[in-house]
C-alpha cells in the first residue's frame, strides 16, 4: 500500500509564531510554546484523520481568531483545505466534515456503547443509542447539518453554528471526538453523577510527531473498571480502527496505547 507523503512540517518556531500571534487574547499573550506545539500536532491528527474533532480548549479564544490560526497554518504550507470550525454551545470544534459524517454515522450503526452514569443510579450501567432516541435523532441532526455546508472557496477555513441550548454537551462531545464510550446522564437531575470512588480503567493513547518533543495526546477517556468485560469488543474495535489508521499515514509514528485504574472522590464530566 502506498502511504500519503508526510505534511511539509514548518519549524517548532513557525508553529509557535503563528498560534501565539493569533490565538492572544485581549492583551495575554497566546498559548504557551509547549501548548502551541502540541495544538499544531492535534489538527494535524484531525487533517490525517487519526480523530474526528478537536475541542479546542487552550484559552478563550473564539472562533474567528482559531480561523485565522488554522490560516497561518495552512499558509505555511502546514495542512490540506478542509477544516472547519464547528461552534456548538460557544466550543469550538476543529474537524473535517465529511471525516465526522463518516464517523457519525457508524455511531448510527452501533459502533459505540454509552455509559449512562446518572445520580439516581446506585452504579453505571451500559446502555446502547437504541435506549437513547433523542441523542439518535441529535447525532442524525448534526450529520444533517454537516452534509448541508455549502463550501466557501473564498473561505481558507469555513465555519458554522449549531443551536445546543437542550443538549448534553458532554455526551455529544464524547461522540464527537471520536470516544468509544462516551458517558451519558439524564439532564433533569442536574451534573450530578454516580462515578464517585467507583475505580475507573483511564485509557490514554499517545502518539510521537516532532523529533525531541513529547508525543501527541490523541485520546484519553475511562470506563468503569466494572463495566470493561462488557466493553471489551467495542474497545478492541476502536483499538483495532486507530491502529489501521495510524498505518495509512506517514506524519506520526510509534501509537502508544495504554491504561491505568483510578479512583477519585468526585468525578467532573
């Protein structure tokens, strides 16, 4: 098989530059070095296609100064045309339309298991999006909506909104970004959950890009420790699915997989 070309990479320096002269807000200065450089690998993650969305979440930055940073970088010759910017609930969303529809719709098929960890509950229970009808009709509205964008040419990066005010961002978000359990709760019964010292399996999957710098952080999410028999193969699919995709590219190297068990007094999702 033969792999894409690796991304012309700019130099740390370029990276750093660009995301600090156009992520400042007010009068603080942009992201730190390490937090620059490790923001550049994220959307380049997204652009390979290694995970479906970034959340951006460096400082409050909104979404037309990250359009002007994905700009610059693509003016340095740093990323393929594509990307967008998805605002749901004022969070910006770095993704890949068509790659999110793709994967929204095996979401639609079964491909991920949901964690329903509501207060009421004594503990977590599986439940699949079958049991959740109203986040099926939001995952097939969100497709909807990303299947409708008309493309900008003008637009180096495009952009679009979507109106959030009943959702469970948490949920969503942990779909979006491509988690295989994302964890789900009944709204009406306020943050509250039933996740408090229930030992959580916390995997964690890394990846190397820049020579001499830490690796890229693509995932990391937990699964109740009692509940990982019973998510056993849609963890093993997800595994499988990055893995397959970390081989068709040629930017990153060395995916590095792995969990631990915690247990923590109070859990914040």
């Amino acid at each position: 098989m033969l792999l894409p070309d690796p991304m012309s990479t700019p130099s740390p320096q370029l990276l750093v530059a660009a995301a600090q002269r156009t992520l400042s807000v007010g009068k603080r200065r942009g992201p730190a070095r390490a937090v620059c450089l490790h923001l550049a690998g994220e959307v380049l993650a997204v652009a390979r296609g290694l995970k479906p969305a970034l959340l951006y979440d460096c400082n409050s930055a909104g979404t037309s100064e990250i359009q002007n940073y994905l700009g610059e970088l693509q003016g340095l010759g740093f990323l393929t045309k594509g990307l967008h910017i998805l605002d749901i609930g004022g969070n910006s969303l770095i993704i890949i339309p068509e790659h999110v529809c793709q994967h929204l719709q095996q979401v639609l098929l079964g491909a991920v298991a949901f964690v329903d960890v509501s207060s009421s509950q004594a503990h977590p229970s599986v439940c699949s999006l079958d049991q959740l009808q109203d986040l099926k009709s939001l995952v097939a509205k969100i497709i909807t909506h990303l299947q409708g964008l008309q493309r900008d040419l003008s637009l180096v990066v495009s952009c679009s909104r979507l109106c959030s005010s009943d959702w469970n961002l948490c949920t969503v978000f942990g779909i979006l970004l491509g988690y295989p359990v994302p964890y789900t709760f009944h709204l009406n019964q306020g943050d509250d959950n039933c996740l408090a010292l229930t030992p959580l399996r916390v995997f964690t999957a890394r990846i190397s890009w820049l020579p001499g710098q830490p690796p890229v952080l693509l995932y990391s999410f937990s699964v109740p420790e009692s509940l990982f028999p019973a998510l056993r193969d849609i963890l093993h699919t997800w595994e499988k699915g990055l893995r397959t995709r970390c081989r068709a590219q040629n930017d990153f190297t060395d995916l590095s997989i792995s969990s631990e068990i915690v247990t923590l007094p109070a859990v914040a999702l």
